[in-house]
C-alpha cells in the first residue's frame, strides 16, 4: 500500500494536496505491481463532514435507499465540485495516467459519479464485477459502515491490457457481464483467493487503480447503513470510436 511518508511528499497550495513526484512514482509502481494506491487523508476532516451530511440529507429524501449522482450538477459548493474544477486535482490524475501508461494523457473530462448504497436497493448493485470504460479511476471514500459487512472493494488487478480495438474493449465486457462468469467470480470472493485484493477503505482517503483493466466489485454492506464513494473516471481510450458511438450513443459506457 503506498503512503504519504512525510510533510514533505506533500504541499496544499491552497487547494487540494499536490503530491511530490516521488510520491507519485509510488502510487504508479503500486498500482502496477498490487493493482492500486493510496493516498491516505486526502481529504480534510471538515470537507468530509460537510460531504457526510449532503449524503445523509440525499438518503434520506431518495426513501433510504439507493441514490446515486452523474456529474457535478447536482454537487454544488460541495468538495466533489471543487475537486472536479481543481488543477491541482486535475494534474494528479494526468501524472498518475501518464506514468501507469506511458501515453501523453488526452484533454477528456472526468467522469464522475457519487454512489450511495444504502437498504435493499444497495444491496442490488453489489458484488456486479465489471470493468470500467476508463483507464484511470479514482475512488474517495465517504461513509463506509463499521463492522463486517464494511463493503470493501474487491478486485482482481490487471487481468487485461488497454485494448487497442474497441471491439476487443466489448467482448472483454461480454465475457464478464453473463450469469455464469458472474456466479464464478462471486463464488471466488467467498474463498481466500490471493488472485483477490480486497480493500477495507478509509475514507477521505484516495485509491487509484486501472478499472479499465482490473475486475472489480464492492461487498455489500448491512442494509440499514450507508456505504458511500465518490468515484473519477479519467480517459475513455475509445471515445472515437463509430463502432461505440452506433452501439451505445453518448453514454459513457
């Protein structure tokens, strides 16, 4: 797990952390050789409260169940807004993409996504393993329940490479999202597998890994606690691609 060794790995600037290049160097190799890294306290105790009390508040109004948000438009003055708008942010994830990959990283937007699972409904959108359509994520913890049923990540890191055709991207998808390899996968995370990293998370903390190319999942919590993360996806490698534009539109997947 890669930590924040001392003061000096990190300067505020007025804005969020901006990492020392040594640091980020580890979060690259860790994510290479683990599947991802960590930068602990990332974010202030007093913007996590005021993110706790928006979830609690969005919970609360969507029934006590499952509330998830898209985008910044509903996250105004809340540190996931200032995150998104950040350069200091914003050149963290570039470096973290261009070290993981060697590529000069594309000027694309995040996309950003606030999930809330909470009750029954929670429970429905666990244990769905999948890959992402981005190369880079980065997930922020924000409530995660105590106990057993925390809702940890699980993932099997790295499985595939950055394919170059997004038809190869599809049938990667298709071979994972059908009943048997789901059955598969979730009789795996019952077992002890060392294939399996699983990530009891911190929250405020940050944790990088390559989604496009790590299977991964979240453990459901218990249904009367909520389990919240804030989630950036950073550089879709087949946004031109006229085959996903004729097959998905202008979603993000």
């Amino acid at each position: 797990m890669t930590t924040v060794a001392s003061a000096s790995n990190i300067s505020l600037n007025g804005d969020f952390p901006d990492l020392s290049d040594e640091l980020v160097s580890e979060l690259v190799s860790s994510i290479d050789h683990v599947g991802y890294g960590v930068v602990p306290d990332y974010l202030e105790q007093r913007e996590l409260d005021r993110l706790r009390t928006f979830v609690e508040a969005s919970v609360r109004a969507a029934g006590n169940q499952y509330v998830s948000f898209t985008g910044c438009a509903d996250l105004a003055d809340t540190p996931l807004e200032r995150m998104a708008n950040s350069a200091v942010f914003r050149r963290l994830c570039t470096r973290v993409y261009e070290g993981a990959t060697g590529n000069r990283a594309p000027d694309q937007p995040y996309y950003q996504i606030l999930r809330c699972l909470t009750g029954a409904s929670g429970e429905r959108h666990s244990l769905r393993f999948h890959y992402d359509s981005y190369v880079l994520t980065v997930l922020l913890p924000i409530c995660v329940p105590e106990g057993q049923h925390s809702g940890r990540l699980i993932m099997v890191p790295n499985v595939r490479p950055v394919r170059k055709w997004y038809a190869q991207n599809l049938i990667d998808k298709l071979l994972i999202d059908n009943s048997l390899t789901q059955f598969l996968l979730k009789r795996l995370a019952q077992t002890q597998s060392s294939r399996l990293a699983r990530l009891k998370m911190e929250p405020g903390s940050l944790y990088f890994f390559s989604g496009y190319r790590s299977i991964h999942t979240n453990e459901p919590c218990d249904p009367d606690k909520i389990r919240t993360t804030a989630l950036f996806h950073y550089v879709d490698p087949h946004i031109g691609s006229r085959l996903k534009r004729a097959l998905r539109g202008s979603g993000p997947l």
